[in-house]
C-alpha cells in the first residue's frame, strides 16, 4: 500500500530519520512503536505530507510519489489522525465530520439537513452517539479524538494513520476506537497505529517496526514478540529502570500536618464540594472517569479555575482570594493533561521553559543572572534526561515525553512543597514511564506532596499512598493503604 525506502530527515543539523524504510500492507494493521525522541511522528509527518524527506523516496500503490503537503496526501487516499486533534473546536461535530465535502443544494449552498444526517449516520458506524449539532469543543478530549478518527475514515481513505490515537480515551471509549480499527481492517483499508501503550498492540495490530534514534531496528509479525523483548528493542539493551539522582531537598512542614487543605471546593455543574488533604512525603491518586472534575479539581487548587466555594490552604496559610499567582508563591506547581496548550511555550527555547517560572527568584534589582539559568537548566536536563539538540532548541520541537520532562522541570527547579501531575504518563514510552515513576517515589520519599491524576487505574494501585475518586465533580470513594486496589476503585468509579 505504502511504502518508504531510505528515508532521510534532520532538523538543525540533527538527525530525525536515519535512511528508515517502512511499509504497510493493504488491509493490515501495523504498529510503529519506540522511544521519545525515535522518530515516529517525523516519519508520520513525511508519510502524510507534512515533512518532504531530504532524502530517500516514497511509493504509494506501487508509484513513486512526492506529496507537496497534508492536501496531496489527503486526496490520495491518505487520512491522519494527529495526537492533538486538528479540527475546529468551535464548530459543530457534524461540520467538522463533513468540512470540505458537505452535501449541496442546487445553488451550491450548504444542505444542512443532509449535513447532520450523514453525520449521525458516520458516528453510528463508528459506535459513536452524540449529539452532531453541538460545538465540537464541548465534548470532552476522548470524544474529540473518536470524531476525528471518524472523520479520517469516512473521507474513504484507503490508509489511516493514526498518532497516539488512544492517549485520551476512557476504557469504554477505547473499545469503540478498536472496534473502528476492526472494522477498517474487514473493509481492506490499512492503518497504521502509532502508540506508547503496548497493552494495545497485542490486541489489533498485525505486524510491528520498531523505531530507536531515527533508525529501524526491528520489523516483523507481533505474534510470538513477548512485551520484554519489545521493551529492549526499543531501548537497545535488557529493560533496566534507572533512578535519577536526588532532585528535592528536605520537607519543611511536619510530618503529621498537612502540606495542603481543600475543602469544600465547588463550582457550579463542575465541582461539588470536593475536599482532599496532601501530607509531606504522600502521592494522593484522583481517579474518575472522562468529566468527573480531575483536572477541574487541580485546576482550581493551582488557582486556574475560579470556585463558586470553598478554600485551599497551604502550610497552613490562606488566601482570602486564590488565584494561580498565590498558588505558585504557596509552593504549587501544576503539569497540566494539555502540555501542548496549557503547558509548554513552543516558541521558546527549552532553557527558557525550564527558567520561566524561576526567573523571579533568579533575578536582582531586575536584572536575570543568566548564570544561574544556565547552571539550573543544565541540571534538571541531565538528571530528568531530557533530549534536545542543545538547550537552545525550540521546545516545540521536541518528542511529547521530553516535552513532559521540561515541565516537570521547570516546577522543580521552583523546589515547590506541591506537584500537581495530571496525566503525566499519558503519550510517554515504557522506559521514560517507568523512570518517571521511578522519580515520584523519590521526591516522596524528600518530602514533597503529590498528587497524581490517571486515567489508568494500575498506575493509580502502582503509584499512590490513597486515592480519591471522582464521579460528577463530587467524592465517590477515599481508599487509603490496602484498600488501594482495582477493584476497588473501579467500585467507587461506578458509584459503589
């Protein structure tokens, strides 16, 4: 169906694809998999038309092609469902389901009837049930991402290539993503699937290639590749999980007091009366499902998001009213789910979003000591592992993982007594996932409180000291010690 041949890529001098060579077969689901910073989004991006390959040569159909951008490859057949969905939030579902090929009427106007007709008609075949004359931005992140798969498959694509199409989704929703990869395989049309969470592979894709450092290191059939061997292909030796050094000084508040106090957090049809406490040293799970107020309930403890009622405290220290300027001198840092909007500043240099929100404590009489920056920018790029060309590279180039890093990062280097991480795992690879979890124990162990927002419930056993679960913007369960189990949370995620 489609194939590369020697693809050559760099960026600033720096080589993003090595001479890969990459082929899909019609009718197959093939997995492309490797670590942050390997080159899977470059080669999708040359393989959709977004990158021309400096060298190297793409045939499609069995016919050398060059697609001058995304339009070519698009009417050729070749749909892509991105990590972050291109599409228009403030438009409605079906005109983004149908933009650029709605139905007409005889004076060439839009038929909108027959507009949110065939719209419902392409979410019914996907499994998908909403309804299509709402703005598109008032569905949560997982059904934007299901929408524009079914966007990408009803265009008749006969290639979909889809880039971490599941790091958004709920459980309920990833069935529906799977059975929509289903049916593109029963109808003869190929998919590439694109994705860090191996669980997936095993269960839809046929056949793997494994990407390290721009090169291709492995291609074959996934039946008989146990997840191990999976993981040390993609790492070049024995999966090994390495700890950073100690990054997080001695806690500065008592052992039996609470870093921080919210109570009574509410925020109509949002958040109804949330109340939570994090101790020195504590990793605090939220658990909940798509719309139960996780990242509302952070959002507004970081001052992100104003509240009808209640109060958070720090150190026992309250703000009379808070906002994120007070959080961020309480001692709070948040690594918002969105890194891409909310979080990183891709414009700017890596140096300069690590330093962006130490630059305050960084200066004298206004005036920055670039010195100091630089000493504190190249400690946490050592230490977290952060890849980049050098610290001057545009943050906005790196891998989703090492963009993760960055803003973990930058609110370190605020030595904070707080962290808020919503869905810091989400879109990372095996190795980067396990070091990262790796580092949560030991700024617990130093003293910080921590809260850890997942949509993954074994990360939630794996990781935290207690949880609490979310369901509508109010507290459903508080499981504490041994009663953090799955199947306990998943009783509470039900109302139980």
């Amino acid at each position: 169906m489609l194939q590369a041949a020697g693809v050559l890529k760099t960026f600033q001098g720096a080589v993003a694809l090595d001479h890969v060579t990459f082929s899909v077969r019609p009718g197959e689901v093939h997995a492309l998999i490797g670590g942050n910073g390997a080159g899977k989004t470059t080669l999708v991006k040359v393989l959709s038309g977004v990158y021309q390959p400096d060298a190297g040569q793409l045939r499609y159909l069995g016919e050398p092609v060059r697609f001058a951008g995304p339009a070519e490859a698009r009417a050729a057949g070749i749909a892509t469902v991105h990590q972050e969905t291109n599409l228009v939030p403030t438009m409605s579902v079906a005109r983004n389901l149908l933009l650029g090929r709605e139905p007409r009427g005889r004076l060439g106007l839009i038929d909108f009837a027959a507009v949110h007709e065939r719209a419902e008609a392409i979410l019914a075949a996907y499994g998908l049930r909403t309804d299509v004359r709402r703005p598109l931005g008032s569905l949560g992140e997982g059904a934007r991402q299901l929408v524009a798969l079914a966007r990408a498959a009803s265009a008749d694509a006969r290639l979909v290539i889809m880039d971490e199409p599941a790091a958004a989704l709920d459980p309920a929703e990833l069935e529906t993503l799977f059975g929509a990869v289903a049916r593109l395989r029963e109808e003869g049309r190929s998919v590439v699937y694109v994705t860090h969470r191996l669980e997936e592979l095993y269960g839809i894709c046929d056949r793997v290639t494994v990407l390290r450092d721009g090169r291709v290191v492995h291609t074959g059939p996934l039946a008989g590749l146990d997840r191990l061997r999976l993981v040390s292909l993609m790492l070049g030796r024995p999966f090994q999980p390495s700890r950073p050094e100690p990054i997080a000084g001695e806690p500065d508040v008592p052992a039996d007091q609470p870093v921080l106090e919210a109570k009574g957090l509410t925020r109509h049809h949002v958040l109804d009366g949330v109340s939570l406490q994090l101790r020195a040293g504590e990793v605090v799970g939220l658990g909940g499902l798509m719309g139960a107020g996780r990242s509302e309930t952070a959002r507004a403890i970081a001052g992100a998001l104003p509240v009808d009622a209640g109060q958070v405290t720090v150190a026992g220290a309250a703000a009379r009213k808070w906002s994120i300027r007070d959080a961020v001198r309480a001692g709070i840092g948040l690594v918002p789910e969105n890194r891409k909007t909310e979080g990183i500043v891709p414009t700017l240099s890596v140096r300069d979003n690590i330093a962006l929100a130490a630059l305050p404590r960084l200066s004298r009489a206004g005036i920055v000591s670039d010195a100091r920056i630089d000493g504190i920018v190249t400690t946490f790029i050592q230490r977290l592992g952060i890849k980049a060309v050098s610290p001057h590279q545009p943050a906005g180039e790196l891998s989703g993982g090492n963009q993760q890093k960055v803003l973990l990062a930058r609110w370190l280097a605020m030595h904070p007594k707080v962290l808020l991480l919503d869905e810091p795992t989400r879109g990372v690879d095996v190795a980067t996932k396990v070091e990262m979890q790796a580092l949560l124990d030991e700024l617990a162990v130093a003293g910080l409180a921590i809260m850890l927002i997942s949509s993954d419930v074994a990360e939630l056993v794996e990781n935290c000291d207690s949880v609490v679960v979310l369901r509508d913007g109010a507290i459903t369960g508080r499981l504490t010690g041994p009663e953090v189990t799955e199947d306990r949370i998943l009783a509470a995620l039900a109302g139980d």
